[in-house]
C-alpha cells in the first residue's frame, strides 16, 4: 500500500519531497503507536481501590466560598472517569508553578468540552482563596478548582515529596468509578522515572510543546512559558 499522497507545495524541491515523505513515515509509524498504547492503557486491570473518599475545598470561581466537596462528589451522572491534575502551587507559595499555569491555562479552554465525555478537576496544595485568586487573575472561567490543604491526596498519590521542585510535582491522574467504589486507574508514571531531561509526562494533553514541536526551532532545551496575559 503506497502511503504517500501525490501533493506538493509551492517552490518545494525534490530533496524536501524526499525528505518529506521519510517523515511522514515516521510520522504514521507514530500515530499507530500512539493508537496502540492508548488501547493498552485502556485494558489496564483494575487499580487499586481509594482508600478513602478525601474531602476538598471548593476553589472554583463562583462556586460557594468554602464549601467541602468530597471525591466521590466529582462524578457526574454517567461518566464515570474523574481526570485529575496536581497544580504545583505549595501551601506558603505567593504564586504557582508557570509551567502548570501555561498548562491549565489551555485545560480551561477545552474544559466545556471534556465534560460531555469524562470529569475534570485541579487540585492544589494551596489554601482555597490563594488558589480563587490565582483562577480570577488568569480568567479561569470553566474549570473545577479544588484545594487539597486539608487532606493527604497529593501525598498519597505522589504529588508531593522533597525535592528540587519544592515538594510540589504535577502529576497527572485518572480515576475510574466502579460497582466496587472508586478506584485508580492510571498515572502519568514517566514523571518518576529517571530520564534525560524533562520528563515530558504530561506532553500529549499540552498544546504548547506540540505546537513549538512542529517548528524548525522546536521546544528548545532552556525556554520555559511566563506569566502572560
């Protein structure tokens, strides 16, 4: 089966067509294996049970100051998957993580959509006005803001541990609702592992890299997102 298309583009030689369609290759290789390890992870076997159903603090702009929200609470009817991420912004911390911030920053604006297929909330350290504060200064209008201060869910599932990073670390997780209760169904695990450079665990729902990934500059080794607005 010949993979390649009979399109070319303006001024293009025959060395780029050539050196075009060798990544295009690559480039089908990679969405098969994409497709692969998104089917394995789907058979994953169950997780492990929550062992406890940790109560939060609500941040969410516009939503009651205060108010506790448990984690069995996240669950709409009839979606049963809770994606979870761990905002790195430490209880002492005057401002959050940039990084994470670039990150939510393009969560917020897929938000509404995501909730037709699955459940969606950041979770922080941070005490619950610092972390409202923080959403209405960046425009944060769509997301579920939680504050986990007063409960040991970033430690229990490794979002929190002296380090470099200042005992924050922004883990990515998947919570499953079963008959059985809530159990966990799967964590971005390259952030633990020992790799050259970032760990780039959680590259594939971050716009931002991707986009710069298809530039002749790429990413860059020393370039991290600011503040902007």
């Amino acid at each position: 089966m010949n993979r390649h298309h009979q399109k070319s583009f303006p001024g293009e030689s025959e060395e780029y067509r050539a050196a075009r369609d060798a990544l295009l290759d690559s480039e089908i290789e990679l969405r098969a294996q994409l497709e692969r390890v998104a089917e394995q992870r789907r058979r994953l076997p169950p997780g492990g049970l929550v062992r406890q159903d940790y109560e939060f603090e609500e941040a969410t702009p516009g939503l009651e100051t205060g108010r506790r929200v448990r984690l069995s609470e996240l669950f709409a009817p009839g979606r049963d998957s809770l994606i979870v991420y761990n905002f790195m912004f430490g209880p002492d911390w005057q401002q959050p993580c940039p990084m994470c911030t670039s990150m939510i920053d393009a969560y917020d604006g897929n938000a509404a959509y995501l909730r037709e297929r699955a459940n969606l909330v950041v979770v922080a350290r941070a005490p619950a006005a610092r972390l409202r504060d923080w959403a209405e200064q960046r425009g944060w209008t769509r997301l579920r803001l939680l504050s986990s201060a007063g409960n040991s869910f970033n430690r229990d599932y490794h979002a929190e541990y002296p380090s470099s990073y200042g005992d924050q670390h922004p883990a990515q997780h998947v919570f499953r609702r079963a008959v059985d209760g809530i159990r966990h169904f799967w964590s971005a695990e390259l952030l633990y592992c020992e790799l050259d450079g970032q760990p780039r665990h959680v590259d594939l729902t971050w716009p931002l890299w991707n986009l710069l990934d298809l530039t002749p500059e790429g990413r860059g080794s020393d370039w991290y997102p600011r503040y902007q607005r």
